[in-house]
C-alpha cells in the first residue's frame, strides 16, 4: 500500500543543457514534481555529466522544488557534503559506488538531506536488509545507468513488487522511484507494480507539449490504480 502521493520527476539529463534554468521552470511550470539530477562520473558508469555547480545554479535561478541528485559515482562520499551545499533535498547513491553504506546514508540525514539507495537492474535488494531505517527512498533503474533514452528492462517490474513488500512490511516512510524507459504507455503498470515516483527524461522533454505530457503521464497512474 502506496503512503504518498504520486510525483513526477523529469531528468533534467534529457533537457537542453544551453537552457537549464529555463528548461527546469518550465517542466515545473508544466506540473512536473520534483527535479531528477542525474550526476555520471565517466569512471562508475561510462558519462560525464553535471555537479553541484549546476545544482547550486538551479538554486540560484530561482528553483525551488525538490531536487533529487542521483549519483552514479564512486566514491561517493565527498559529493555528500558537496551537493548538501548546494541545495540538494534527496541524495541517492548505489551501493556498489560506497565502502561504508551505512555512514553515508546516515551522513546524508545529518546534513538535514533525505537519503536513498539505488539498485542497478541486475543488483540485488538484500542491502536493504540493513539500511531500512536509514533510507527515505529507494531506486530501482530499470535501464542500465549511464545513458538516457533507453527501453524499459521488463523484469523490473517484479522487482519493484519486491520493494514495496519490503517497505510495506518495515511501515516506513520510504518512497519508491523507478528510472529508466518510464513512458506514458508502461507508468501506469509500474505503478501497479508499487512505484510511487516516477523519472521520465526523454518522455517528457522529447516531446512538443510538457504539460500534456506530464498530465497524461499522471493520468495512465489513474487509470491503472483504479483498476
């Protein structure tokens, strides 16, 4: 049983990078919930993207939604300190990119941030066995990081219905993200599944309309809850 509402997240890796601030106002303006930051260090997977700069620049443009940095990095330990400066409100990370899990989760929430752990599509979820009560979210990929653009893994969805048991039963307040090939003809059953926030890069910013977008990426979750 979900415990908060649904939230759109577009990533902003899909966005015009000669346009960030603008692209990120408008994709809020367009209903979107919370901003995904997508941070690769062309070591841990094979890009280079953004870091806490841009954060702290969004900040500074006047953003003020929720901004979710996902690190795809190892090690992962300075840029904690670093994007909690600069303005970031989650901070996830993959297990396989940290020594010390525990500290780090627990770092983040010392510096007044909320933390989360990420699962690649092959990583198995027995981390969580450990680190329930330090996490606030919990983020399934459901394509191989690194790239954007590409097709949703089938066999995610399971998984994600092996999350929300695990989260159900714990009684926590830990949302559920997915990220990767998220479109409006296949959100609806990874909602079903019990995804309750949803990352969609090229779905949103390929498309010519953001808010029709959004608005029919949130109305196939609806649709597929009210069945």
């Amino acid at each position: 049983m979900k415990q908060f509402p649904d939230l759109i997240a577009p990533s902003i890796l899909a966005a015009d990078f000669a346009r960030l601030g603008e692209e990120t106002t408008n994709v809020l303006a367009a209903g979107a919930d919370i901003i995904h930051f997508d941070v690769m260090d062309n070591h841990f997977v094979p890009n280079l993207t953004i870091g806490p700069m841009v954060c702290q620049a969004l900040r500074n443009h006047g953003i003020k939604a929720d901004i979710d940095v996902h690190l795809m990095v190892r090690p992962v330990e300075r840029l904690i300190e670093d994007f909690a400066e600069a303005g970031a409100s989650y901070i996830t990370f993959h297990p396989e990119g940290c020594d010390h899990i525990d500290r780090a989760l627990q770092r983040i929430r010392d510096l007044g941030l909320k933390s989360g752990l990420v699962f690649n599509p092959a990583t198995p979820l027995h981390y969580l066995d450990h680190v329930l009560d330090r996490l606030d979210m919990i983020l399934l990929m459901s394509v191989n990081p690194g790239f954007g653009g590409q097709s949703f893994i089938e066999s995610t969805l399971p998984k994600i219905e092996m999350a929300r048991e695990k989260i159900d039963a714990s009684s926590l307040p830990i949302r559920l993200e997915v990220d990767g090939g998220v479109k409006i003809d296949n959100i609806g059953k990874i909602a079903k599944a019990g995804a309750d926030t949803f990352v969609a890069g090229s779905a949103i910013f390929s498309s010519d309309d953001y808010a029709a977008t959004i608005s029919a990426l949130k109305a196939a979750i609806v649709r597929a809850q009210a069945i």
